[in-house]
C-alpha cells in the first residue's frame, strides 16, 4: 500500500495496482481503475517513488 494525504490532511492508504494515472492540475490528482478520484497533498513525482519502493518490495519478496 501507498500511504497518501487528503488536502484536509486524512491519511488513505491505496493500492497502488489500482492506480491508473497521477496528474497534476495543480492539485495532485489520483485516479483509479475503478474511476474514484482523490485529491492529495503528495506531489507526482513523491506518488511515483512509494510505487517503485513498493513494486520493489513486492518482486524482492517473490524472488526468495
């Protein structure tokens, strides 16, 4: 999971498999496949590296 802060400063965790896309308009937009929306506090570029570093995480884990 990818820990993400709401504009009113909520804490969410979200999956990032379910994350389509990530665009700044200037608010950090993300959305789902399944369409949901969430504005954050994160940059793009902050929400692209928890990605990696959780894709990392996964794959490491499969290869022991």
């Amino acid at each position: 999971m990818v820990e993400l802060t709401r504009l009113n400063g909520e804490k969410i965790a979200v999956n990032p498999d379910l994350i389509e896309y990530v665009e700044a308009t200037p608010d950090t937009v993300v959305t789902l496949t399944t369409g949901r929306k969430f504005l954050v506090r994160e940059s793009v570029a902050r929400i692209s590296e928890a990605m990696e570093r959780h894709k990392r995480r996964v794959y490491s884990n499969l290869k022991k």
